[in-house]
C-alpha cells in the first residue's frame, strides 16, 4: 500500500519539529521583547492565521476568585523537559511567553505566573506557532 509510507513521513516530520529543545522567556511582553535560547517571536498576519487554525482570546480573569487567570489548556505548551509556555499577540507578532500552571480541571489550566488579565492569548494552533518559532531562529 502506497497509504502507509505517505503517513510514515508526515508522522516522521511531525516528531521531528516537535522534538525537545531549551525554551525561555522574555523579560516581558510588547515592545520590550528579546528572544532568549532558540525561541523566537513569530510575525502574525490576519489575513491567514484564521485559516490556519490560530484563535487569539483576551485575557479575562477568573470570576470565581476575581484575580487568577483560567486559560484552555490547548493555549498552553508543555514541551517535556522544558518549562511550560504560552504565545501572546502584541503589535502583529505572537510572542513566546514562559508561564508557571496551577490547578488543571477540564481543559482549563490555571496560570499563577507569565501572563495577565487583557492580553491576547493564542487559544488554539500554539504548537503550530511552537514549531515556526523554531524554525525562524
């Protein structure tokens, strides 16, 4: 069968990008961005980012404490043996972020440390955003 093979090489390319690398954060969000390690910013570009599956959500803070911030777990990255991170939309690039998880419950993670209430937070496609972020350094 022809099939196989054709899987065999994207499965092959996917466990390559997602192989395990140092991943660190910048001092802060905005203009202050400075890639540290092998991460990088990624440039956004509204015209396609939906097509490719990136949802960018504000920040809200949770309602039943007033102040932690609840965020999908599908917006956070766990690389194994890497601290988790998480990208932030600011001024057209989506900026790594490394992000310190509390309690997890349903496909929401709390965040205790990294990100705040009103920023824009890739929701869903940060692996995506993980693995050109790679790519670009």
């Amino acid at each position: 069968m022809k099939f196989f093979p054709l899987i065999s090489f994207i499965l092959a390319g996917i466990l390559t990008l997602s192989a395990p690398t140092v991943v660190l954060a910048h001092p802060g969000h905005g203009g202050g961005f400075k890639p540290v390690g092998e991460m990088q910013r990624v440039q956004g570009n509204p015209e396609t980012d939906s097509e490719l599956g990136i949802v960018v959500t504000p920040i809200e803070s949770d309602a039943a404490t007033g102040t932690g911030i609840i965020v999908p777990i599908t917006g956070v990255i766990d690389v194994e043996g890497n601290p988790p991170m998480a990208f932030v939309l600011h001024e057209n690039f989506y900026e790594p972020v490394e992000v310190t998880v509390g309690e997890l419950e349903a496909g929401m993670v709390e965040i205790t440390e990294g990100l705040s209430v009103g920023e824009d937070l890739v929701t869903q496609g940060a692996l995506m955003l993980y693995a050109q972020s790679m790519r670009n350094r």
